[in-house]
C-alpha cells in the first residue's frame, strides 16, 4: 500500500507542505517562540545568570519601575535625540546626493559604489577606526587637521557636550549612502516624459522639483526614512566602540546600549525583555505613523 | 519524485555525519581566558602537563572585550565548550550562586596546600563568600594595579634640581598619592608631555579599578560588608575628597584621558606623551620589551601604587581558576588544577613571566630578580583589595563607573555623584534581599 502511495508521489498540498514547514518551524522557533518566552519573562524577576534561582511573577512591576525611573527617561531623550539629529542629517545629505547623482557623467558607476562603501562595512570596524580619527590629541586626524585653526584639539569622545555629535558624524558617514540609494532609486524611476512636458510649459526648476520630483520621490523617502529611525532607534555598535559603552558619563548612552548592560552584563533579564518591549512598541508606533504618512502621500500621488 | 527524495535522504545523512561528534581517543582539556601575555605563557606551561598526562590543552583566548560576555553566555547556555575557566574575582560572587563553577572546597582540602597560597589571593581568587572557607576556584595569575615612570626624566639632573627648588623634596618615584600629584604637575608641559595618565574610561571596570585604591587609601570604603550598608560609606567626606583628588589629575593627564583604561595608558606611555601611567603589572613585560616599546624600554622604571592620608590599598587585579559545571571533563580539570599548583610547575609559572600566588616562590630572590618589576609587584601584595564579588557585583560595578566617569568630564559634583552610586547600590542590594 505504502509503496503504491510512494509510486503516485505527493499530492501538490503536500509538496507545498513540504516546502512551507521548514520556513514556518525556523520562523516560530527563532522568532515567536522569543517573542512569546520575551513577554512572558517580562512579567518576572529572573535572571539568566541564575538559572537554579526559578522566575517569580511579579505583574507589571518591571515596566512599572522602568517607566518611573528618570534615568531610562534620560536614555530615551538620548536616543530621540540621536535619531532626529542622525536620520535628519542623512536624509538631508543623501537626498542631495541622489539628486547630484541622478545623471548621466563619466565613471558614474565607479563613483556611485565608492559613496556605497560606509554602508558596506561592519558597524563595529567603523566605530574603531573613527574611534582614531577623532583622538583627541594631535594624533586623531581630525584633530590634526583643525590643529592649524584652534589653538585646542577638541574631545570628540571625552568631551559631553561633543561626543554626541561624533557619533552623528560617524552613523551619517556611514548611512547617508543608503538614503541616496534609495533616493535614487525613486528618482530613476520617475518617467522623463514629465519632463519634457514641464520643459515644454517652460517650467521653473523649482516648479519641476516641487511638482514632479518631490510627489513621485516621497513614497521611497518615507520608506527610506522608516528603515533609517526604525535602525537609528535601536542604536548600539557605534556607540558601544567609538564611545566606549555611552560615555563620556551618559551622554551617549541610547536605549539599546543600556538594555544590553541590563540584558548581558546584569543579566536582569526580566527587566530587559520589559525594556525590550517598550522598545518595540515604541518602534511600532512610530513605524505606524511612516506608514500612514506613507499612504496618504501615495493616494495623493 | 524518486530523485528528490534520494536527494533529502543524501542530505540528511550528509547532516548526520557532520553532526556526529568525533570520537577522538585523545583526552582533551579546554580552558577559557583572555587574549594577553599570560594566556600565552599558560599555553607554554601547559605543554608539560601534556607531556606528563597525554592530556590535550586547548587554551581558549578571547579578546578583553568579549571575554566576559563569552563565557556568561556560554554559562547561561550551559554549555560545556570550557572545562576551566580563568576569571576575574569578581566572577565568583554570581558563578557560585549561580551554579555555574563547581564547589572545589573538599577537594582543594584535600589535594591542596592552602597554606602555600598567598592567604591574600585565595580570599580574593578562590573564597566566597569571604572568609566562609568554602572555595570555588584557585589562583592562577595574580595581578596588581602598579605604576611605571620615565627613569630619562626622572633621573635628569636639571629636571631633579628644578623639581627640588619648586616642590622643597626630592624627585624620586612617588610614596603618596600627594607626591604623585606635585610629580603629574611639574611634568605637565603640552601638547607633548603630560605628567600621569590614570584610568578614567567608562569600560568595563576601567575608572573602578583606577580610583578605588585611591579611594581605600583616603580611608573610604564600598561599605559594610556584613550588613551591606553603603550610605555613609560610599558617600563619606574621604571618598568625595578621594574622588576630587582622583579628578585633579586630569589637568596633567593627556585630553583623550577620559577615555583611557590599561591599553590606553600603555599606548600613551610608549608614545612618550606621559611620565608616569598607571597599568597592571601583567602589562609590564611589553614596556621593557625592545619590539614592543623601542623608545622606552630601557628608560623605565616602577613603581607600587602610592599610599594616601588614612592608608595603603591597591586595586587587586589578575584572576583565578575554576571547573565548569557544565564540563565533561571535571575529574581532568582537577588533574590539572593540581598539576598547575605544584611548586616546581609553579616556578616554571613565574619564569615564564605568571604571577604566581605561590607564596614562597613569590618570596624567592629567583622571582624578585627575574623581571625589573617583579619587586614592586610582590611589594604591592600585601596592600591588594578588591571590589564586591556578591552576584550582584556588575549592577554595583555599572553605577561605580557611570558616576565615577561623570564627575572626570565635569558632569557632577563627587558628592552628587557619590550620594547617588550610593542610592543605587542600596536598592540593589535591596532588591536582591541583602536587608530581609
């Protein structure tokens, strides 16, 4: 019998079965097996570092306690802060270069790539080697540079009122180059024959732009914009090497950095999935309000 | 059909094959430290162990800034990739507790000579908690927080008769923590020289391990270690003096100083741009080392930490070894263990350039003469302390360093700063039951 069943092979539901379960085994084990375990332990006083100590229910307390606490509220204004500053600066700078870009000149290829570069390299490679860039004596080229002009070489790590800003510099270096892509990706893809019939009108630059470039381009600028908070707001590599865990004090100590000090070196795990959470939901509301945006910009497109 | 399922069926004993475990007749021994000098001499000694035993010794070394994080995860995995772990004393505070090292404590009393050990390693190294007797691990590499100085500058006869007619004293390598201070000043002269570069940064344990022997030598403390008390003591006028002289060496320490720990200090020593740097003792062999400090290695000297108003304290530095308890392989562990604190193997230890706790060996003239620093480093011994080893050590550690590092760059004052490690360290030993 089995053997006959073998001889008519699978029927087409089990072939696509066959295909899916994988995908959905790796999917629930990796993803929502965590996502569930996560929240439950977030209602618990556990510790990963104690696994002969059981989890105790303790309801809401840790969120409870990580929402009065002024110094979370602190790395949340950090982070808020970073994200405006950094996602601003990219968008600004990487628009402006998708605008340069979307044109045809000689060796566009070659130069288009080499502006692709940062956004290529580990995160962690590109904190240590600003990390020397931005020494704070005349051996930071940085430093080096400006020597000639201030009599003082400036702290781009050590000092709090800067540090900040190095790590602006350093995350739009490095991420400016996926706002231009995406940039011009949306800027490509607008059909030149609007155009040519604006040039015809005899129309301004600024009207081409303002009409024609910035409607069609904005779908793909919110979403360059959503990946580029979402990634802003979780914030971590750069900060953990070029500023050494969120020094100077706590000027740089963003959301994430601190979740990992709780996750892994306090191993508090409860408190950090409850951390984790407000995090995410968070990231999820402000990813709602992109895509609303989103939406309202393509129906008026 | 038929031929996609041959296909699956290849695949899956393709899988099977890689995913069974070889079956290696040679015993193995794998041991978890971090990527420096000692890893390297401990792997150098422990070719003699395979010799003597046919054992393999696979030393794993991971680099400063992961190691922690590597091992705990290991440890929370349970995961039996390390038989031995070396590491630091804080560590034993939440691997006892937690299950994660094996008790050795019957074991070390009966296979062990205790009383060989430096009683002053063992506590710190092995003991938890301290002073109950039970021990979790024995010393391996025995550190201290030391200094070195430029003997060019120091010894110059302009510099000794300029420093005599502006100080009143003698220029010689500081006994107090105020001559260090007047030394740090007078050779502060930017932007190439700066006096002294301490240990200010923000990682790990980096300004922790720099002020608080300072901090202890100004008659402070963490606090009570029988009630665990800390307001008053954390928080007392010793330490925010302690604390504001900690911070006015940052006007004779290199700009990028806030962010300096044992490498930067290092760096900025054989980069000539300090007289003095603060650094464990283990670091040493690469100062005098011609390929690794060209310029100075023949130029240094060292010094023991220096003595404050109230006292003598320095920061114990160095780690301690112990048995997975997730390993497969307990019983060889120990075999090694007791192997490693033999007294000839411990010789061979020292020569290699370990610090060994070995008391008579650390005594012996062989030791003190082997390597220009080894003096001061066993003169260091008896002053060494450490931070709480309590579970908790890392939430204590993580307020220590954040407060510590506000008040270097100017952030707060050492008392606000002080007055809120010390609210912080209550509510975790608070939360943690220390007061039921």
């Amino acid at each position: 019998m089995r053997s006959a069943r073998f001889s008519r092979g699978f029927s087409d539901y089990q072939i696509k079965m066959a295909f899916i379960m994988p995908t959905m085994i790796l999917l629930i084990l990796m993803n929502i097996f965590p996502l569930l375990w996560s929240l439950y332990l977030s209602f618990h006083r556990y510790k990963a570092s104690m696994p002969n100590r059981p989890a105790k229910f303790i309801g809401v307390q840790n969120y409870a306690r990580l929402l009065t606490d002024p110094e979370i509220w602190g790395y949340f204004q950090t982070t808020a802060y970073f994200v405006v500053l950094a996602v601003i600066t990219q968008f600004i700078i990487g628009f402006g270069l998708a605008l340069l870009l979307n044109r045809e000149f000689r060796y566009k290829g070659v130069v288009t790539t080499l502006i692709l570069l940062p956004m290529m390299l580990s995160p962690v490679v590109v904190g240590l080697f600003w990390r020397f860039i931005f020494a704070s004596d005349a051996s930071g080229l940085v430093n080096y540079l400006l020597s000639s002009l201030l009599s003082e070489s400036i702290g781009w790590t050590t000092d709090p009122k800067i540090a900040m800003l190095a790590v602006v510099i350093v995350d739009t270096w490095m991420w400016s180059p996926f706002m231009m892509l995406i940039s011009l990706a949306g800027l490509s893809a607008i059909p030149k024959y609007l155009y040519e019939a604006a040039d015809v009108d005899r129309a301004s630059r600024w009207f081409k732009f303002r009409w024609i470039t910035l409607p069609l381009v904005s779908p793909l600028l919110l979403i360059a914009l959503l990946f580029r908070t979402m990634d802003a707001f979780k914030m971590f590599d750069i900060v953990y090497v070029l500023t050494r865990e969120g020094g100077p004090g706590t000027v740089t100590e963003t959301v994430s950095m601190n979740l990992y000090r709780l996750a892994f070196r306090n191993y508090n795990t409860g408190k950090a999935c409850a951390m984790a959470y407000l995090l995410l939901i968070i990231i999820v509301a402000l990813s709602n309000i992109y895509v609303k945006q989103l939406n309202k910009v393509r129906g008026e497109a | 059909m038929k031929k996609l399922t041959c296909y699956f069926v290849m695949l899956t004993l393709a899988l099977l094959i890689i995913a069974i475990p070889s079956t290696d007749a040679q015993e193995k021994l794998t041991i978890a430290w971090a990527q420096w000098d000692p890893a390297n001499y401990l792997d150098e000694l422990s070719k003699d162990f395979t010799a003597e035993t046919g054992i393999e010794v696979d030393l794993v070394q991971i680099s400063w800034s992961h190691f922690q994080d590597q091992v705990f995860t290991a440890f929370v995995g349970k995961s039996d990739r390390y038989d031995i772990v070396i590491g630091d004393s804080q560590w034993l505070g939440r691997n006892s507790v937690g299950g994660h090292y094996i008790d050795l404590t019957d074991w070390i009393n009966e296979n062990i000579d205790v009383d060989s050990i430096y009683a002053t390693a063992m506590e710190a190294f092995a003991e938890y908690p301290k002073g109950s007797g039970k021990y979790w691990a024995l010393p391996a590499e025995v550190d201290a927080n030391g200094f070195l100085y430029r003997t060019d500058l120091f010894e110059a006869e302009n510099e000794k008769a300029a420093f005599k007619e502006k100080y009143g004293y003698e220029l010689a390598p500081p006994k107090t923590y105020a001559e260090l201070r007047d030394i740090a000043e007078f050779f502060t002269r930017p932007p190439d020289l700066y006096g002294v570069a301490p240990w200010y940064s923000k990682e790990y344990d980096g300004i922790t391990m720099g002020f608080q022997q300072v901090m202890w030598s100004y008659g402070g403390s963490y606090g009570d270690p029988e009630t665990y008390k800390v307001d008053g003591h954390i928080n007392s006028d010793d330490v925010v003096k302690a604390l504001e002289y900690y911070k006015s060496l940052k006007a004779f320490s290199p700009p990028d100083s806030p962010n300096y720990y044992w490498a930067e200090t290092l760096d900025a020593y054989k980069a000539g741009k300090v007289a003095m740097a603060m650094d464990y003792f283990a670091f040493f062999p690469g100062v005098v080392s011609s390929d690794q400090n060209p310029n100075y290695y023949d130029k240094t000297g060292f010094f023991v930490s220096p003595a404050g108003p109230k006292g003598h304290a320095i920061s114990i530095g160095g780690q301690g070894m112990s048995i997975s308890a997730y390993s497969k392989n307990q019983e060889i562990a120990k075999q090694y263990l007791k192997w490693f604190m033999q007294k000839p193997v411990q010789e061979k230890w020292a020569q290699l350039g370990g610090f060994t706790p070995h008391e008579e060996v650390l005594q012996s003239e062989v030791f003190l003469n082997a390597t220009p620093f080894n003096r001061a480093f066993a003169a260091s011994f008896p002053y060494l302390r450490d931070f709480w080893a309590v579970p908790e050590y890392a939430e204590l550690l993580a307020a220590c360093q954040t407060g510590w590092n506000q008040v270097i760059i100017g952030s707060k004052s050492a008392k606000e700063a002080l007055d809120e490690i010390a609210r912080k360290h209550e509510a975790i030993f608070e939360d943690a039951g220390y007061y039921d």
